[in-house]
C-alpha cells in the first residue's frame, strides 16, 4: 500500500463520504432513483470508502489523535 499521511487519509475519506452524501441526497436517499451512470458512480464510491475505511482504521492503530472512523464520517454537526 501507498503511504499516506494521517491528513491526507483522514481527507479523502471525508470527501468520499461527502460525495457519497450528494449522490444519495440528490434522490432524497432512494438510491434507485438514480440514473444508471450516477448508480454506477455510488458503486464507485462506495467501493473506494471500503478501502479507504481499512486503511484509516490501520493507520489509526499506530497514529495518536486520529479521530474514531465512525466520528470521522458522521453526518450530524458537532456540538
């Protein structure tokens, strides 16, 4: 695997889970609303954030401070 910073990991999680939240919510959740090349492109992603979830769990095994993955994506604003 390429060695990435914590930064850039924890980044291109965040703007995966955010594209994946554009997708859905430009159907209003329901996934099969969407044309057959955004579908394809939520596939994508959805297959992007399964790798990218392991390598930040991975990565924050050895890296103090790393925020936990679920509060990492989680959609509600921080309080």
């Amino acid at each position: 695997m390429v060695n990435l910073s914590a930064n850039t990991l924890t980044m291109a999680v965040q703007g995966v889970n955010a594209e994946i939240r554009r997708l859905r919510d430009s159907v209003g959740g329901d996934v099969t609303d969407l044309e057959p090349d955004d579908q394809e492109l939520l596939l994508a992603f959805s297959q992007a954030a399964m790798e990218l979830k392991a390598a930040y769990l991975e990565v924050s095994k050895s890296t103090p401070g790393m925020l936990p993955y679920e509060q990492l994506i989680r959609t509600d604003p921080v309080a």
